[in-house]
C-alpha cells in the first residue's frame, strides 16, 4: 500500500451511516459505460500526465487501484494505492475501500456548498481495454465514495498491457502500460527491447519532489 499527501482522519456522520445502510441490491451496483457517460463526470484536461504522475509514484501491477485527488487545477494533491479483492464485482465493498483510503490522505469537504477537489480511479488489470463488471463495480464504488467525502467524482482508468484508458471516454494511450502485462518489443537488431521509462509528470501535476510513503 503506498499513500501520497498524509492528511489527518476525519470522520463525518454520513460516512458512518453509509456503512451499516447495506440493504443495495448486490448486482445494482456497478455502472455501464453508457450509464458511466451519461453521469455528467467531468473530463480531464490531460488524462495522459494524470497516469503519468500517478505511475511513478505507485508502479501498479496488475490488481492495484490507485485512488488520487486532484485539486482545482488538476494537480496531484494526494493519492493512495491498494488492492481491492480479486473477482470481486461489489460495489459496495469498493466504496468501503475508497472511502478507507481517501479519508487517510485527505480531509473531507462536506461542508463545501460544491465540490471543489477530484477524485479519479487507476486500475491495473489483466486483460484489454473492454469493461468488465469488476469495472462497472469500480465506478459505482468512485462515484459513491466521492458524495461520501465531498469530492466530484473524476474519471476512472484503467491500466493493462497495452496501455491506458479513460473508460467511457475513448481516451487512451500506450504508454505507460503494466509493466508485467506487457509484450517486449523487438529492437532494431531483432533483440528484446527492455519497456519504456514511465512518463514523468508534466510541471502542473509534479507532487513537487515529495515520494510517496512506504
């Protein structure tokens, strides 16, 4: 597990009823891409230094989420890294895990009048780009945990061998990629070429030199 931007526990009343109102249907929760699009969530600017500034701090390999919360002008504030559940497809149980890691890195914000920070979702998986439920259940628990904490609820990506996604968006790149799912490439001489270096962040999202804790 790997945090950036260590923040003082906070709890809220809301936070507490939330996990003892269990009675959601099991499979209600998880989201569709279409269902996904049609919430309003809004786009980033440059999905593409969000993955790069999150890579290098959390070098996710397949089974990793990475929660981040992005200020106003789409800097890295704080991020948080675990492992949800293998094959789990509970949305429920993701909100649980979300809400556990955001309220160890960041305050809340309930007493704003609107959201003002982001919170976006990487998930390191096998597999291609298509969703899965396991997805659909990610986005449900993102987007719940967000009200839960007073965050807008930003984009979820996911990461595999062939790179990243911004899912039900289209957005995507090649690099970076999981760094265990993915083919070697051939070099010019026919050899094996070792992966690419992780993209380093753009100035607008640098975390400003400070290494995530361990």
């Amino acid at each position: 597990m790997t945090t950036f931007g260590l923040a003082p526990s906070t709890a809220s009343p809301a936070l507490s009823s939330s996990f003892s109102a269990g009675s959601a249907d099991h499979h209600a929760r998880l989201l569709e891409p279409a269902e996904w699009a049609a919430a309003g969530i809004p786009l980033l600017r440059s999905p593409r230094d969000v993955v790069g500034a999150l890579f290098p701090l959390h070098r996710p390999t397949p089974g990793t989420a990475i929660v981040a919360v992005l200020d106003p002008e789409e800097r890295l504030a704080a991020s948080a890294s675990f492992a949800p559940r293998a094959a789990s497809a509970d949305g429920w149980e993701f909100r649980n895990a979300l809400l556990a890691q955001l309220r160890r890195v960041v305050p809340h914000d309930l007493r704003r009048r609107s959201p003002v920070r982001t919170a976006v979702l990487l998930y390191c998986r096998e597999g291609d780009e298509r969703w899965t439920p396991q997805d659909g259940a990610l986005m449900w628990g993102l987007r719940d945990a967000c009200t839960l904490h007073g965050l807008r609820c930003g984009a979820y990506i996911t990461l595999t061998g062939g790179g990243w996604q911004v899912l039900g968006e289209g957005r995507a790149g090649r690099s970076p990629s999981s760094p265990v799912l993915a083919r070697p490439r051939l070099g010019a001489a026919g050899g094996r070429a070792g992966l690419p270096a992780p993209r380093r962040a753009s100035a607008a999202l640098d975390p400003h030199g400070r290494a995530a804790a361990r």
